[in-house]
C-alpha cells in the first residue's frame, strides 16, 4: 500500500464507519503513524508503506471506526496554541473552552494566586500560567488519574502548578484570588444522545452534572467564597444554555458584576461574577 493509497483507504473505512471527517482523520491517522508531514508526504506519496506501518495504520483505523476520539488514539490535542496529552481519564480540550481562558487573562495578574476547580488535563490552568508570568496555580479534580495527566501536561510544557485531588472544596487549604472551572455541567438524561465519540469514550465523571446539569454550579458556588480572597472572581465554563440558571445562582450567592460572555459561535459560554 502506498500512502496515496492509503489515504484513500482510510478515507473509504471511516466513511463506512460514519466518520464525519473521514478523509481528514485518515490523513491525521496516517501522520501519526508514519511520523510524516505534507511535504515527505508529497514527495513520497507513491512509495509503498513498511508492512509494520501498514498493520499499525489498519490498526488505529478500526479503532476510529469504533467511534474511539481521535485524539484518543494519537494521544493528544491541541489547546490554546498549546499540545497536551489526554487519555480516557480526561476530557478532550475543546475550543469553546479557550473563552474561559481568554477571560481569565483578563483579570488574572502577575502575583495572584488562582484555583482550576475540576482541572482535568489541566489544559485551563496551564495554558494561563504559559501566558501570565508570575501566577501562583493550583488545579484539583475528583479523579486521581486526571491529577496525573495534569502533572505530566504541566511537565511537557514547562510549567510550575500543584495539582492534587479533591472532592471539590474537601482539600483545599489556600484561599485565591480568581478561581476558574469547567464543571460536569451536561444533564443526566441527555448524556446518551451527544455523539458517540463523547457519550461512549469520555469519562462520564466529568460529564455528568447531574438531574439539570447545575448540580456542580451549586456546589461550586456556595462554597467558592470561603476560599477567594477579597475583591476575588469566579469564572465557570458553561453550557449554551444555562448562562441564567448560573448566573442567578451567582447573584444569589452575593457575587456583583455577573456577566455572561458568548464563544465565537455566538453561544453563552462564560459566566463571570466577582465578590
């Protein structure tokens, strides 16, 4: 098989798979597997692939046709301009989310102290210390195995963080001056009809938020003042359609200014509120 060849077999496999972007993830497939470029590709697009490359691309190929995510897979994923591994412990990094970054560059300054609640891979907290010099960040999450991809992300790209586990508020200690979070915040009930790649693949822990979806704003929210500093600010990461449900929980907990912030898509997607 050559790689022209092969690309065009992905492309076929995937398609009959239901794959969206079929002949993009065969061509993203066939990157990773053969260490390639577009320009080794266009120079050698006619040669025959090794038999190992061949068996590994087939490989990873079926395991996409399963609806397995590809960054899954390749183990890893953009964000901000910046690569992070994820693996099943973790959910995927996102664009929308970069709006929650992008914010709290905003009121984040040199020598504050900032917490990421529900940190995940830790793609949140690492991208705003890559951007900010002079930031105390700490992140924790429920899962002990996302702790560890934090840990090992915050070490690919250079960046002094604490990362630990809790239950949310049960183990921390420190008080904060910006705390900001991506909460389980999709409802019980619709889990099942998001697709595949997320419903079946990513981890449900970190997907579920319960009957409405709000059960973690609450949470979050009624216990967030004890641990921010005067004048502190609350950011969460919400979805499309719950930015007044968070907000007025936000305003009932006391918290000024509360904002709702919309992603390039035009969607509610950031709630900011400050004490």
């Amino acid at each position: 098989m050559t790689f022209r060849e092969a690309i065009s077999y992905g492309e076929r496999q995937l398609n009959n798979a239901g794959i969206v972007d079929a002949r993009n993830d065969a061509w993203l497939l066939l990157t990773y597997v053969c260490k390639i470029d577009h320009t080794f590709y266009y120079v050698h697009m006619d040669e025959e692939m090794d038999v190992e490359q061949v068996a590994e691309y087939e490989s990873v190929l079926s395991k996409r046709a399963e609806h397995v995510p590809l960054q899954y897979i390749t183990g890893e994923q953009e964000f901000m301009g910046i690569p992070f591994r994820v693996n099943d412990s973790v959910l995927i990094p996102r664009q929308d989310t970069e709006t929650l970054v992008e914010e709290a560059l905003k009121v984040i300054r040199p020598g504050m102290k900032v917490l990421d609640m529900c940190t995940g891979s830790g793609c949140i907290l690492i991208s705003i210390l890559k951007n900010i010099v002079d930031v105390e960040g700490f992140g924790y999450d429920i899962s002990k195995q996302a702790i560890n991809v934090a840990k090992e992300n915050a070490k690919l790209n250079n960046v002094t963080a604490t990362f630990e586990r809790s239950d949310l508020f049960e183990d921390v200690t420190d008080t904060f001056d910006v705390i900001v979070s991506n909460p389980p915040y999709i409802p019980t009930d619709v889990i099942g009809e998001l697709m595949p790649e997320v419903a079946l693949f990513e981890p449900m822990q970190a997907l579920d938020g319960k009957e409405d979806g709000l059960h973690f704003y609450r949470r979050i929210v009624e216990a967030a003042s004890e641990y921010l500093n005067p004048n502190g600010m609350l950011l969460f990461e919400i979805g499309h359609d719950q930015g007044e449900a968070v907000s007025s929980l936000m305003k009932e907990a006391g918290y000024q200014n509360v904002r709702v912030v919309k992603d390039l898509a035009g969607n509610d997607r950031v709630v900011i509120g400050g004490l």
